[in-house]
C-alpha cells in the first residue's frame, strides 16, 4: 500500500464494530491503526498498526495521535468505538462509587473529547481534499434516560454534545463530526445485537460524504441513515 493512502485509527478496536470498520476501510484503500487494551504491537505492519492503551487514562489519546502520526502520518478519519458502564439500581442510581463515575466519564467522554481535539488538529493539517471525519458510536441516551445506564447515559449526552458543537463550529473548515446510533426499525433501542457490517457501511459513506450531514446519524441496518423524533 502506498505511503500516501489514507489513515484511519479506531479507538476501541474489538471484534464486532471495530472488526468490521476495519475491513471496511482497508477494501477502501485505507491503512489502519488500532488502538485498544488487548492490542497486540507486534502484529503490527507497515500499513496496520496496533497500539494497546486503557482510555480510563485520557492521556493515553495524545499518545495513540503522536505514536500514529510518527508511524502511519496523520489519520483523516477517527472513529472512538469504546465505552463503559456500571449497572445501577433503577430506584438508586447515585449509589454508584465515584470511582466507577469517574473511570466511566473518563471512557464515554472526557477520552473522547481529547480525540475530537486531536482529530481537529491533525485535519487542520491535511488538504481539503482529505475526509476531515471524526465519528463517536454512540446509543440513543442521550436522548432519553434508561433505567441501570446511568454512568452510560452521563456520558453518551455529554458526548453527543461534544460532537454538535464540533458538527456546527468546523463545518465550514470541512471538517465532520458525527455521533452514530443503531437502531431497530422502529426507533427502539438496540441493547444488543448491533450490526458491524452496519456501521462499517454507514461510516464509510460518512468519511466519503463532502459536507457535514446531520450530526446524530440515527440509522437501521439495512436502510442507512434515519431521522427519528425524540422520544
Ligand atoms: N446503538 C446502540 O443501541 C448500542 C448498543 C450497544 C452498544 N453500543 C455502543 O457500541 C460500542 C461498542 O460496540 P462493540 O462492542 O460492537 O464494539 P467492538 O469494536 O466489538 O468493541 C469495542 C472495544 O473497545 C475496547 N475498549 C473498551 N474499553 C476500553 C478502554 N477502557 N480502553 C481502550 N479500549 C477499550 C474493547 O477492547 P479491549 O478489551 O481490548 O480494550 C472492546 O473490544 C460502544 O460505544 C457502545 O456504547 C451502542
């Protein structure tokens, strides 16, 4: 692969999501970092990179974006695929420690903030022609509350807030952020069963778009993209 193909670096590479974005922009040309606790560094190549790193530490994201720039170049797309929760009681959802809230705000958002600040700078740096993307996975909390996802919930809505600002104040430079949520068909929550194949589709189509689309991508497997009013 030519040293001027694009990067993508996924944060939270694991075997669903990450797996299938992966492969989805390697058939696209792209070589790829991956970054996550089991990471494996020596099955690293000259176009795939791993790079094991615990995002509780939000200083780690600053390492992964020089450790990728030194051996890759400047990734045009990022993706930050991790998160965290601890299940609360319904009835008592501030018995939760302030270890756990504090670890779990650390994976949801302030290690996603730093990436999109990261991300930011990098794109600052490449052509306009380059994709300038920067996509979260998020789920729909934060638009509603569910009972037990608390710590989840603090942080998908603190994120999801990152990313419209960052959506509305970059647009212009060509820069996109987008928040991504699978979905059933009928605007329901996906706890489980989310499809890989479907986000790597999905977010594909986002780093090929030229404009910055609708922030919150709410989509279904199978029909892509879908608006679905707040509950
Ligand atoms: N739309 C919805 O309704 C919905 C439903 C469920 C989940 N989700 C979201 O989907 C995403 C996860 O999807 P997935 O499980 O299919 O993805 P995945 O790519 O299979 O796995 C995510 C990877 O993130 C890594 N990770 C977790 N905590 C980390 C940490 N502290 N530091 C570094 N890496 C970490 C883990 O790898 P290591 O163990 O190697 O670190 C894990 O394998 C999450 O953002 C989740 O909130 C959305």
């Amino acid at each position: 692969m030519s040293k001027t193909s694009p990067i993508v670096l996924i944060l939270g590479a694991g075997p669903n999501i990450g797996q299938s974005v992966t492969r989805a922009f390697k058939e696209k040309g792209y070589r790829v970092a991956l970054a996550s606790r089991r990471a494996e560094e020596a099955e690293s190549t000259s176009d795939e990179i791993y790079i094991p790193s615990d995002f509780s530490d939000s200083g780690a994201i600053v390492n992964i974006f020089s450790k990728v720039k030194a051996l890759l170049g400047i990734p045009s797309v990022v993706v930050y695929n991790a998160s965290a929760v601890t299940f609360t009681p319904p009835d008592d959802p501030l018995s939760l420690s302030l270890a756990d809230f504090d670890q779990h705000l650390k994976i949801n958002t302030v290690s996603p903030f730093v990436a999109a600040q990261q991300a930011a700078t990098g794109f600052a740096e490449l052509p306009d022609t380059a994709s300038r993307t920067f996509i979260y996975t998020g789920n729909l909390l934060n638009t509603v509350t569910v009972p037990k996802f608390f710590d989840l919930g603090v942080g998908k809505s603190a994120t999801a807030q990152i990313i419209e600002y960052a959506a509305t104040a970059y647009k212009d430079r060509g820069f996109k952020f987008y928040y991504g949520d699978e979905r059933n068909a009928d605007g329901s929550p996906m706890y489980t069963g989310l499809s890989g194949e479907a986000h790597a589709k999905l977010y594909v189509e986002l780093a090929e778009g030229k404009t910055q689309g609708p922030w919150q991508q709410t989509f279904v497997n199978g029909v892509g993209y879908k608006h679905f009013p707040v509950a």
